[in-house]
C-alpha cells in the first residue's frame, strides 16, 4: 500500500474543469482499487469549493495540499489535457522533488 498525492490540472474554462475532474476522480478510483491510500486535491477540493464558496485559486488551495504532499510517499500525476502547461501542477512536481519523493505518470 502507497499513500499517494495525486496531481492533476484543473484551472481553465468550466468545460475544461469538469474534465480534469473526471480525469482525476478515475485515476484516483483505479489506484484505490489497486490497494493505495490516495489524496487528490481535485476530488477533495473541487466539490467542497463548489458547494460551500471557497476560492478556486492556486494560493489557497496550495496551503491546502501541502501537508497531504509531506504525507505521501510519492506523487502521481494525471496526464490529463494541460497538465504540462499547469502552474498548479509543475509547482507540486518541484515540491514533490524538493522533499525527495518519486513522481510517476498516469493517463
């Protein structure tokens, strides 16, 4: 069993949003099946914001997330549309390298 932080693009149009959501809720689901503990902060954060008018923006979100990433043995990230492109996301790889975890790629 890993306990994972799973990185995913989500900033973009609402469109573009509900897809990265899909994406990461699948992905999430498959590794869970597959006997690891995962954090997604998309899965986590995107209903809650959605539902209770929390902020969408990276800062806040960030100070969410990085105690889960200290948590996690290693970083998954969804190969989803954009993911190379998101700050979001290339701002936890850089973390996830700086505290010495192994990030993996998922599509």
């Amino acid at each position: 069993m890993r306990k994972i932080y799973l990185a995913c693009p989500y900033t973009g149009t609402f469109q573009q949003r509900s897809s990265r959501v899909v994406a990461a809720n699948t992905c999430a689901a498959a590794l869970m099946r597959n006997g690891n503990v995962v954090f997604s902060p998309i899965t986590h954060g995107h209903s809650i914001a959605e539902q209770c008018g929390l902020p969408h923006d990276w800062e806040w979100w960030m100070a969410q997330c990085i105690p889960f990433l200290e948590w996690a043995d290693v970083m998954v990230v969804v190969t989803a549309d954009g993911w190379k492109e998101s700050r979001g996301v290339r701002a936890e790889i850089e973390l996830a390298k700086e505290m010495g975890k192994p990030v993996e790629y998922m599509a």
